[in-house]
C-alpha cells in the first residue's frame, strides 16, 4: 500500500517532533550543569530510589545542587540499567510540593535526609496532574 499525502505529513511532523528532542538532549550535555546520582540495587526490591536534601542539617543533594539537569542512573550490579533525566527545577518541585513522598534518614552514620520516591508513583497520573496543577498556579 502506498503511503498517502496524509502519511506523509503525519511523518513529517513526527520527524520534526522527534529532531526537536534530539537537540534538546544534545543541549543537555553542552555546556549546562549536570548533577549524577546512581542507585544501586535496592530499588529493585524496594520500587524507591532516594533523593538526598540534607546532609549533617545542611541543605545538600537536590537542595543543594546548582545543577541545570539531574541524572539518576538505575543500576544492576555494576551496570547501568537507565537513567532518569530531569530538569533539576522540575525534579524539585516534584519532591517538595508534592506531599507524596516520605522522608528518611540515610548515608554514613544516617545523618543525611532523603526523599524517598517510589518510582510506580513518581509516573502515576496522580503525581502527573499534581505536577500540571502546580505548573498552572
């Protein structure tokens, strides 16, 4: 069956759409910010990872950060299996306006604070319209 005009525009559009991201991935990595994060295996028993805020009562981690993305790699073992990419402003205000998360103490002698994020939740529609609602204020 031979492609219509219609299929064509379609890709098009499709095409464009997809070159756009392109780019914005590859401006990612040019000269912003980056903030790494790995979380090893726990989170596949647990479904959480943890986003430190608070080291020794000082602000740290996301609180921290004067990164312009934040990348938080999933591992198995010693390899990365993905990695989550956020905009370090939209990440915070995920894990601070959104009352969806539990805090909890963690790291050497638990004298950090840590959001715990369950991942089923972070991409739930709940957590999702939260977000656009606080987007919209």
């Amino acid at each position: 069956m031979k492609p219509t005009k219609e299929d064509r525009k379609k890709f098009d559009l499709d095409l464009q759409y997809g070159e756009v991201r392109e780019d914005r991935v590859a401006e990612m990595l040019q000269d912003k910010k980056i903030e790494v994060k790995s979380e090893k295996d726990l989170w596949q028993k647990t479904g959480n990872i943890c986003i430190e805020y608070e080291s020794w009562g000082k602000p740290s981690g996301i609180e921290a950060t004067e990164s312009d993305y934040w990348f938080h790699n999933l591992c198995i073992g010693d390899d990365e299996y993905c990695t989550l990419v956020f905009k370090t402003p939209v990440l915070k205000k995920i894990v601070n306006k959104l009352d969806t998360f539990r805090s909890v103490a963690g790291g050497d002698h638990n004298a950090s604070r840590m959001h715990l994020v369950n991942l089923r939740k972070l991409f739930s529609t709940d957590v999702i319209k939260a977000f656009k609602d606080i987007e919209d204020e």
